[in-house]
C-alpha cells in the first residue's frame, strides 16, 4: 500500500509518525539503541489516533469516507474472499466498471459479491466515472442477484458511490427505471442479503445496491440522500455551509444506527480504515459471516417477510399541531 496521504485533522499524527520514521533511519544509521523513545512515541501516537477519530465531527468523517487511500471493494474482496470469479456486462448494452461483481468464498462459502468501484489515479478514475454508475452498472448488478438467487446463494453488496451518474446519456438510457427496479427485485430476493456501505453511500445510487436483510456501515462511512455540499447549495445557496449541512442531515453510522436505518456499526482501527487495511478487513468479515449465519437459518418467506418488515417500519411519523 503506497504512503497515505494526511487529513488536515491528521496534521499531528503525520508530525508524530515522520518523528517515528526519522528516529528509526537514524538509529540504523548509527546503531543506536533507541528502543524507549521509540515505545513513548508509539504510544503518544496510539492515543493521539485515539482522542482524534473518536471525536470526529460530522463533515470531518465525511473527509475520512472520501479519503483517498481508504480500501475500495476490490481491496475487500482480495482481503476477506477466496477464488473471486468477476462477471461483466448487462446483456443489453455494455460493461460498466464503476459496478463490479462476481463469485467469490465467504469463509468457504460461495457468495455472490457486488460493489462500486472508484479510481486510485486519474486513468483509472475515468475507466470506473469516479464509482458513478450508469444504468448498465445497476442492471449489470441485478443480473447478478438473480443469478445467485438461481442457485440459491447469499448477496453481498458493498456501497461506495457519490452517486449514480446523472448524466444525459445514462438518463436517456433508463437511469431511474433501473434503479427503481433494483429496489423492487432486491426486496423481493429469495436469498439472503447483506449490504455494507464501506466510504460514501450516495442517495438512490447507494440504495440500488442496498436493500438487504442487513445494512452494515464502517464507522467512518457516510449514507445520506444527497452530498452535504449539494444540501447547503440548496438550503444555504452556499457549498461553503457543508459542516452545517453534515451535522442536520444525521449521515453518520452512529446517527443512522441510532434512527434503525442500519442494523450496525463495524469498528475502524484508531486513524481510520485507510490507516490500516488488514484490520478493518477482518472485523468486516467476522461480521459479514455472522449475519449471513443468522439469515441462512430462516426460511425464504421469513426471510421475505423479515424484509418487508423491516423496511415498512422505518422512519416515524409526527403530528405536527
């Protein structure tokens, strides 16, 4: 993994960890025994990572959802599956590579996987449309649903998207129509489901991939109906209100775990999950295989029923006088 770029609010994390660097090349310049600083400086740094993403604001998780070196879906799914079989093109019109999907082994057991996939340079940004999916992507991704409910295998989805692409050609090309229809098929599966949103879930583009049985969210992700930059353009004619607009409209895990949107939280290491992979890879998997545990263990119309349910009793409702 190549060097992780810092967060404005990292800027006293970097300076402790260059510290780290610097003291390490020097006593291996000189031979010096440097083992006690070395110990004092990792753990002022274990507490510094600590204090500062476990009081985050609103907008500074939304920086750590978007950041750049955060592990996208093809680095979960090198990380928690075996034997990952892609599967391409909606048999209508075309591949669309912001939405990736295929076979794979959860723990040894064949799972279907599906996921938006960003860009880690500019090249690759522009092959994925920055995890933008077209309709394609979104028939592409329900084609591959109904396959595994063919043969009787668990959905994974795992949500990373600004948003679906609102360009002219995608909505000409039935942009709304298949997200609509996603939402119909996905709740009406006859397998299992478990969505994770694992940076950014960006409105009806995250949703398409997300009504399952389970909705699961890294700590420092993001579900919200629109970008707090495009909420303060609206309420505030101004995109400089984003902090304002992130604290109201609730799009934290924590906030959404809170109001039932989402079943749980899984944990991030102290610094984020771009700070260390591996970690978060692990505590997503053992959760994924736990849920997907539970659901095998009902039948297809409790699953069915589960769902509906599930789905009909959210939100609250207030008479307003």
């Amino acid at each position: 993994m190549a060097t992780v770029a810092h967060l404005d609010f990292e800027r006293a994390i970097a300076e402790v960890e260059e510290q780290i660097v610097r003291l390490r090349g020097l006593a291996r310049e000189r031979g010096l025994d440097v083992t006690s600083e070395l110990r004092s400086l990792e753990r002022k740094l274990k507490t510094l990572k600590e204090d500062t993403f476990r009081n985050l604001s609103p907008i500074e998780r939304v920086q750590v959802a978007r950041h750049p070196r955060r592990p996208y879906t093809l680095d979960y799914i090198d990380l928690i599956f075996t034997d990952y079989v892609e599967l391409q093109g909606d048999r209508q019109y075309r591949d669309d590579a912001s939405i990736i999907g295929g076979w794979a082994r959860l723990n040894g057991d064949s799972v279907m996987v599906i996921g938006q996939q960003k860009g880690r340079d500019m090249k690759e940004n522009l092959r994925r449309n920055f995890g933008m999916p077209h309709p394609e992507g979104y028939r592409k991704a329900l084609r591959l649903m109904k396959l595994a409910e063919k043969f009787g295998r668990p959905v994974v989805t795992l949500i990373d998207t600004p948003g679906a692409y609102p360009g002219i050609g995608a909505e000409e090309r039935g942009q709304g129509e298949a997200i609509a229809r996603n939402l119909r098929e996905m709740a009406g599966l006859r397998v299992p489901t478990v969505a994770t949103v694992i940076g950014e879930g960006g409105s009806g583009g995250a949703l398409a991939i997300g009504v399952a049985d389970r909705v699961l969210m890294l700590e420092n992700s993001i579900y919200s109906v629109i970008s707090p930059e495009g909420c303060a353009a609206i309420l505030w004619k101004s995109g400089t209100e984003r902090d304002k607009a992130a604290a109201a409209m609730k799009i934290t895990a924590e906030d959404l775990l809170r109001l039932k949107v989402i079943d749980e939280v899984v944990p991030e290491p102290s610094g984020g999950a771009h700070s260390d992979w591996e970690r978060t890879a692990e505590a997503l998997r053992e959760v994924l295989v736990r849920h997907l545990d539970e659901l095998r263990e009902l039948s297809v119309e409790q699953l069915r029923r589960t769902r509906w349910d599930k789905y009909m009793n959210m939100g609250e409702w207030r008479a307003v006088r």
